[in-house]
C-alpha cells in the first residue's frame, strides 16, 4: 500500500485532493507514454514495442506490413531518445541518418525502457484532428504595404549608357512619382540578368518604400502573404492575396515543441536551461512553420518567394522564442518580456521560407503571459472601438480574459492548463477522429449516449466531452457541489482503480472500444482547477472594472475549445459567469483573423500597437481576493450559487 497525501487548495475551504504514491518492484517495470498530437496517455510494461502500445489505446498508425520491421511505414518520433531499446537494422535501412538524429523510430521496433513522448506524425496518422481554423473578424479597407509596379524600359545603347539602376530610378519616377525607393545590395547582384532575361519589362515589388523584388513583368499578379497564428499545441497558416484580400488556403501542423513541453511554463524552462536549448525550440518552431508555408503554396500552386509579407501572432512565450529571445524572465516575477512593441524583421533573419527580403511583421505583445494573440483577439472582435462592455475569453493552455470598451480595456492571463486539450485527463485526447465530443447521461438510469469525431469506435475523450461528462454527473447526482464523486455502492459505473475513483462511460468492446473509457476523480479536479482559473480571471477583471455579469453586453469565446463548448455546460460548472445565452457569441480562432487583417491593412498593424499601449494588464494573483475566489470557483458551479442565478434549479 503507498501513502496518501491530503492537500488543501486555498483557504477557507474543505477542498481536499487524494494523491497516492506507490512504491515496489511491479511500479518500477511500468512505463508511461503519451502519443502526441492526440494527447493520448497510456500505461504499458517496460519492454513493450511502440507499435503495441498505439493498438492499446485505439489509435491508428499506418503498419502495411503488420509490424514485421518491413513496410517502414510506422514512423513516429521519439521525446526522449535515451527512453528506449537501441536502434536496430531494420530501423537502419528504413530511415536515414538526418532521421535518426531528429528522433524517428519505427514504432514496431523501438521498445519503452521509461516514461516518455512519442509523437505520431502526420505522414504515419489515419486518424485526422479536427481542429477550428477559421475565425470571425471585421471587414477591413485592402491597404497592404507591399505592391507590384510593373516597368518597361528603354534598352540601353550607344547614346543612352545609364546604369541599370538609374534606369530602374528613371522609370519609377516618371511612371510613378517615386524618387525615394532603396535598393538592397542582393538586388544589386542581379539586377543585369533579370532586366536583360525579361526584355527590359519587370514587375518590382516594393515594401513601402523599400524595393524587395526584381522579375519578370509576367509575376505582375503574384502578390502574396502569410497570417501565421502559433499557438502553443499548434501553428495555423493563413494564405492571402495581397492584390485582392482573398484568402487562398489555410494549412495548420501540430506546434512540434510539443515533445519539449506542453505547456509555456514547461517549455519556458526547458529554454532557461541553455542557449542551446532555447535554439532548438527557435528551429523547431522555424521549422514547423516553414513546412506551413511549403504545404500552403503546394495546395494554392504559387511561389514561395512571391510571398512578401508574414504577420505572425502568438501568447508571449511563443513570440519570443519565434525571435528566439530569451524567455528566462518571462517565468520569474514580475513576468517582465524582452520586447513589447511591434517587430518587424527580413525573413531571411529568421531562416522563413519566403521571399528573403519580405517583411516579417510580428504584433505587439501586452505583457508577460498576455501575448499578440491577445491584440489580435481585441483587433479581430473590434471591442476597443465600441459602446457595449464587452468580454472576450480564448480558451487554450494559457487563457486570454480581456473586459472593456472604446473607454478602457483590462486584460488577464490564466493558467488554465492542458486539461481541456485532454492532458492530465485520464481517457483524454485531442479532437481527432475517435475522439468522443459530445455525450449525455441519463440521470435514473446513468446510460451514456455519445458521439465520436468521424463516427469511429471510441478511442477516448477530447475536452469539449469531458465538461459534459462532469456536467451530466454532477446534473445526475454522481459528482456533488464540492466535486466528489459519490463511492462506488451507488452503482455499478462507479469503481475504484489505483486508488482512485472513476465512472465508466464506455466499457472495453463496446462499439468497438479497444480499453474502457472512464472519467476519474483526479480528472474532475483537473477541470475544477482549469475551470476556477478561468471564471477567478474573469470576476477580478469584472471587479476591477466595478461592473457586474449582467452588464457586460457581449461575451466572445474564441479558441478551438471554447467554439465546441456546450454552452450550458460550461456554465453549469462554473467555467463561465453566468450570461445571458444571447450575450455570448463563438468566434473561433480570433487570433488568426486579427493576424489576417493585420496582413492586408497597414491601419490595423497601427490600430494592434495603439491597443496593446491602451490595454491595462491585471495581475491576478495580485489580486488579494484571488485565493478566496479561486477557491470558491472550485465549486460546481460556485461556493455563491447566488452568482448563477439562472442555474439555481439545476444546482
């Protein structure tokens, strides 16, 4: 038997959370290994091959040759190289020495000595991740700072000897009244042959007054650029005509830091540790996005050096280490960032491939833990420039809460963790196929009724399902007030496993379920602790601002998550304050269309640096009513239920 520690969460509460540590041989020959981008946590012996383990969970991986080491198709990415069996011949012959050195395995081969991360990428997935890419913004006039200029020019001869520059200026200014543009040395050095290759008629492209491009007159229409979103667990790529403002493709990868961290704190220290370490997670966010841009203009069939502007948008920590900036600071208090206001940065500076001379154009950033993606947000549902309170709230590892109005606008960061991408939740995973995003439970019978992503068997649950399951058991009876699940006499579902209580929504084989689907009682407190982040950051704000729930006249969710969310739900548990259903309007990804409109309009890109100077950031745990509050919220849906007064009959 291990021990049992009692841990109390805040003060003046009667919270308590079980946490038992066994010891003994039999724990020491268990691994534990997370199957990355699903967020799939899996218990397996030590020894097990990879391959074995993805079967366990219900997941796919491609495995033409049945896991003989043949196919060389089971292709995964290994966290912690040092965590498993040594490379083999069969490994050899099917993957190259770059491969190996970046991690790969195959999973049929490559053996669990310890816990790690192993990352499924996406050319070994049949399974696909649903994830939310489009998001609401405002119409915006095309103003882009990049534009094409076609020239011809008179030939040079015997009694016409200027130089191929001063040609090129001639024409500017008598074609266009430009006398002012620079040209870069790069230029320069082929300037001749392009003016000569394409008979004196080019298309030059200017960044304001900076000439970037020098081609042929026929690249006239060929004017692009990239939105770029880099979220924590993912980056986002949004394709633009710059002539027209019509967005082309969208293209979206797993964040491949994630096998360094999945959260901003974990990834924070792994980069303080070392200026190698903060390179890597640079290049491999680099990386990520270079692959972005080369599927985007796969699928749009343009030129990735006729893409001359990227705006990018991400939390603080993440345009850091895009710039690879040092993030030691961001995680010590007082959170202070290197930089806050806009960048703007030659592409070829940070290895993008694009145009080397196209401008990277990264937004502002509010503070330490409220980040560009925050502006764009306020950009995106244009809150800064109207009458009505407004409240926006973008769910992800790290919340963004920001109240205000044309007047003033607060804005709070909280720590709400992975548990809604399905880490730290014993049966979760990210919404890819299998996936179970919606359910309900019979209240007298406690029969489950759910439904998977791509109607596939059961594989586990992704975050917008397990609200509704704490919310259907808590509706049913099973969960009370304070989050404790009901023993397990009450019922059949209810059981005890390595000490901890669970409800069992699937069984083994039940519609094709490979391993029981359950929710635990430590899976109720991850969200209790994720869900009182985020309705503590949102009171204190409220607070602050000496304003009521039921004035705030517009509440936005955005983010991937909070756009699946079951409404009532949500505030069923507390996650939100308790809105009007005709208040709250789903934007989703919000961050990406504020990224967007700061591409095609040199007005927005002025508009993000005014905002993020006006927006006041309120540190929550300064706040010397955060611990009570948090506290509270740990209730379903809070210790006042006089604060959800619309929910009082299902309370």
């Amino acid at each position: 038997m291990g021990e049992t520690f009692i841990i109390e969460v805040g003060r003046d509460t009667n919270l308590k959370f079980n946490v038992s540590f066994k010891g003994g041989v039999k724990m020491r020959e268990r691994v534990v290994v997370k199957f990355e981008p699903d967020g799939v946590k899996i218990e397996g012996r030590k020894g097990e091959t990879v391959l074995d383990l993805i079967h366990k969970t219900g997941l796919s991986i491609r495995s033409e040759c049945g896991g003989r080491q043949v196919c060389g198709k089971c292709r995964v990415i290994v966290g912690t190289p040092e965590s498993c069996s040594e490379i083999t011949q069969a490994e050899m012959f099917h993957l190259t020495k770059e491969e190996i050195s970046h991690g790969y395995r195959l999973a049929c081969a490559c053996k669990i000595l310890n816990d790690t991360v192993i990352i499924i990428p996406e050319e070994s997935r049949i399974g696909v991740r649903s994830v939310l890419v489009e998001g609401t913004g405002k119409e915006v006039k095309l103003e882009p700072y990049v534009r094409k200029l076609l020239l011809f020019l008179d030939k040079p001869d015997l009694s016409d000897v200027r130089s191929d520059l001063q040609r090129v200026r001639d024409s500017l200014k008598e074609t266009y009244n430009l006398d002012s543009a620079k040209f870069s040395f790069e230029l320069l050095s082929r300037l001749p042959e392009v003016l000569r290759d394409s008979d004196w008629k080019v298309a030059l492209t200017l960044w304001k007054d900076k000439i970037i491009d020098i081609e042929a007159s026929d690249a006239i229409d060929e004017v692009y650029g990239v939105a770029v979103d880099i979220g924590t667990s993912k980056i986002i790529g949004y394709l633009t005509d710059l002539k027209s403002g019509k967005l082309l493709e969208v293209c979206f990868i797993e964040n491949p830091q994630i096998s360094y961290g999945e959260d901003v704190i974990s990834r924070i220290t792994y980069a303080s540790e070392n200026i190698e370490n903060l390179r890597r997670l640079h290049k491999v966010l680099i990386e990520g996005i270079n692959k972005v841009i080369s599927r985007l203009c796969i699928k749009a069939k343009c030129r990735a050096r006729n893409i001359y502007e990227v705006t990018v948008v991400g939390n603080t920590v993440m345009h850091h280490l895009f710039l690879s900036l040092s993030t030691k600071f961001l995680g010590l208090s007082p959170y202070v960032p290197v930089v806050s206001e806009p960048i703007n940065v030659e592409a070829r500076e940070l290895s993008l491939k694009v145009n080397p001379s196209a401008n990277v154009h990264v937004l502002p950033v509010i503070a330490g833990f409220v980040g560009a993606d925050a502006v764009a947000d306020i950009i995106a549902t244009g809150i800064h420039k109207s009458d009505e309170l407004s409240m926006v709230v973008d769910i992800g590892t790290n919340t963004e809460v920001i109240l205000g109005n044309k007047e003033s606008i607060m804005a709070s960061s909280c720590a709400s963790g992975p548990a809604f991408e399905g880490a730290h939740i014993k049966c979760g995973m990210k919404a890819v196929t299998g996936a179970i995003e919606r359910l309900t439970i019979d209240p007298k019978t406690l029969e489950v009724t759910y439904k998977t992503i791509g109607g596939s068997p059961p594989v586990g649950l992704c975050g917008s399902a397990v609200i509704d399951g704490i919310a259907e058991l808590f509706k049913a009876g099973i969960i009370d007030r304070g989050g404790r699940m009901m023993d397990q006499d009450i019922h059949d579902k209810i059981r005890i496993v390595d000490s901890d209580r669970e409800f069992v929504l699937v069984r083994k084989g039940e519609d094709g379920a490979k391993r029981d689907i359950v929710i635990t009682q430590r899976d109720v407190r991850e969200i209790q602790l994720a869900k009182s982040a985020i309705y503590t950051g949102c009171y204190i704000l409220m607070k602050r601002m000496k304003v009521r729930p039921e004035d705030v006249e517009k509440c936005y969710v955005a983010g991937a998550f909070g756009n699946y969310l079951n409404l009532t739900n949500a505030k069923l548990i507390g996650m939100l304050p308790d809105l009007s259903p005709d208040k709250i309007e789903f934007v989703g990804n919000a961050a990406g269309a504020g990224a967007r409109m700061a591409l095609v309009s040199k007005s927005v890109r002025e508009e993000a640096a005014e905002v993020a100077r006006k927006v006041e950031y309120v540190e929550l745990a300064l706040d010397p009513d955060f611990q009570l509050e948090f506290a509270s919220a740990m209730y379903l849906p809070h210790r006042d239920v006089n604060r959800f007064p619309s929910l009082k009959d299902l309370v």
